[in-house]
C-alpha cells in the first residue's frame, strides 16, 4: 500500500503521470483491490494520448484475465479487437478469453480471424482447434437437424478432418 501512495504522489510531479498510474494499479490489482486498480486505469488514459489508450486498455484485460473477471476482458479485448483487428496480443488474449469461458462458437470464430490475419501458423494452434471443433460437434449431438451437423463438418478444414478425435466421433453422431 504504501508502494501505490507512493507512485500516486509522484505521479503529480512526473513527466509520464500515466507509467506511475499504471504502476499504481498494478499494485492495486496485487493487493486484490480492484476497483482501486480500475480507477488507477482510468486516469492513466487520461493522461495519454489517444494512440496509447489502447496500450493502457490492454494492461487493463491483462489484468482482468488475471483476476477471473473473464466477462468485462472479453468486453475490453472485444472492443479492442473491432478497433484494430490486426493486433495479435489482443486476438490471442481474447481467443485464451473464450477458451477459458468455454465459448467454443466464439472461440472458433476468433481461430479463424487468427488464420484469417495470419497471427498463427497452422500447426500453433492444432490442439486447440481440434478441443474447440470437438466440442462444438458434441453440441451438435442434440439437435435434429442433421444438415446442422453436415454444416459444422463443412466448416472444419480438411486437415482436421482425419484427427482421431473428430473422425469417429462425426461419424458416430451420423450413424446416432
């Protein structure tokens, strides 16, 4: 606590006011104190200029992903991502973002704008492509609607449609 006052008065008197506030709600965010940490966020954009916010933004999803607050990081990352759809750290923290909500439709959809922009390589994120199509299949299961699952399986690159994991179990909800 007495690190934050600290950074918090000399903050004043900086030429970088917003490094001592980032500072200052790291401490915060360490001390569990969250709110203080978001308000510590806020003034630091204030003292930024306008290309920079999103930095000081992305510090702030950083750390809500770090304290389990998965809902407002993806609201963060997500309008972050509509801003500037190429930046990589954004797309992979809220790709981890969605994974860790189990959002597997979300989460294929941010796998392929992360193909789309080239941020991955095709082998990066193979394990995690075939946990998320493997799951989407499995609610796929339910439905009536054979076409449904026709679909998904259209959707799947080939590639991936001779894994071990997915071939049986497509060809197990086909025969169900």
């Amino acid at each position: 606590r007495e690190a934050e006052k600290v950074l918090i008065r000399s903050a004043q008197f900086s030429a970088y006011p917003a490094i001592h506030l980032i500072a200052a709600a790291l401490a915060a965010h360490h001390q569990s104190d969250y709110a203080k940490r978001d308000r510590f966020l806020e003034l630091a954009k204030q003292h930024v200029n306008e290309k920079d916010i999103a930095n000081v933004e992305y510090v702030h999803a950083e750390l809500l992903v770090e304290s389990a607050e998965l809902a407002k990081a993806v609201a963060l990352l997500s309008a972050l991502q509509n801003s500037s759809p190429k930046n990589a750290r954004v797309s992979r923290l809220l790709a981890q973002c969605f994974h860790a909500r189990k959002e597997w439709d979300s989460l294929w959809s941010q796998i392929k704008h992360l193909r789309q922009y080239r941020m991955i390589d095709k082998g990066e994120f193979k394990d995690l492509e075939v946990e998320t199509i493997y799951h989407l299949l499995a609610a796929k299961q339910g439905e009536d609607d054979p076409l449904s699952l026709a679909h998904m399986w259209s959707q799947i690159p080939n590639r991936l449609r001779q894994h071990e994991r997915l071939l049986p179990l497509y060809i197990h909800y086909l025969n169900a």
